[in-house]
C-alpha cells in the first residue's frame, strides 16, 4: 500500500515586521502564489478584492478569503497563523487565523459557500484547541488538510 502525501500548505506562528491587515493580506498573496504556483499580482488583487467584501470571520478569530486562478481544477487551502493577532476590518477583530481558499476559475459561489460552511465547522469544533494547533504544525497541517478532504 503507497500513502500519497500531500504538501502542507501551511505557515505557523507568523511574526509580522508592521502587525497590521494589509501586511497579512501581502504576506497571504505572496505564500499562496508561491505554494499553489501562480501569479502573485493576480493572487494580490484577488485577495484585496476579497478583503473589500464582506470580512467572512470566524471563531471570532479567523478570516476566509477566496481567491481564483485558471491554473487549479478543485479547491485547495492554506492556512496562515500569527504570533500576535491582526487587528482586523473596522472593528480591529484580532485575526490570528487566516484562511485562503484557492478555486478553480470556474468556480460558483455555492462552491465557495459550501467551503466556507465547512471551513467554518471544523473550526467551530476544534474552537477549544485552536490556541494550540496554531503553533503545532503538524496539527494546523491536519486541520488544513480537513476543509477539502
């Protein structure tokens, strides 16, 4: 029996140089070009775009953003934790997960609705042992791999 290992498409534990939104929304465009191999403009304007809506919060602690690319057939995700929470949006919500979902172009909002629930349940039953996996890589690793298992 081969077990196929997946890439972790994982940071923990970010230490920002300016803790600040728009350095978390940069940090996020450059690692998901880089970890799903795509142009990091596009990514850029995408999450930026993103950012403008709606801010998607969850746990009172996480944001999910969505981003497209014409290179990617199924949904993927990555995600980014920080040392010190992201005073995030108008409210200054401290943000210290952040949650990229990368979807094909072709991509309907049911598609980023249904994962967005499921982002949304996971985190809402591990909620008492986020503060942990945050800085376990291993875990924040299985916890990613979870939303599109």
């Amino acid at each position: 029996m081969f077990k196929i290992f997946r890439k972790n498409h994982t940071t923990a534990n970010i230490e920002l140089k300016d803790n600040n939104e728009m350095s978390a929304l940069k940090l996020a465009a450059s690692k998901t070009a880089e970890e799903f191999n795509v142009d990091e403009q596009n990514i850029q304007s995408s999450i930026f775009a993103s950012a403008a809506q709606d801010d998607n919060f969850i746990e009172d602690r996480a944001v999910f953003m969505f981003v497209t690319s014409d290179k990617k057939s199924r949904a993927h995700t990555m995600t980014l934790t920080f040392k010190d929470p992201v005073a995030w949006g108008n409210d200054r919500t401290p943000i210290d997960y952040l949650i990229v979902g990368m979807f094909p172009s072709n991509a309907s909002q049911s598609d980023v609705d249904l994962l967005t629930d499921k982002i949304t349940k996971a985190l809402h039953e591990k909620a008492d042992q986020l503060d942990d996996i945050k800085f376990n890589g291993s875990e924040l690793n299985k916890l990613n791999q979870s939303f599109t298992d």
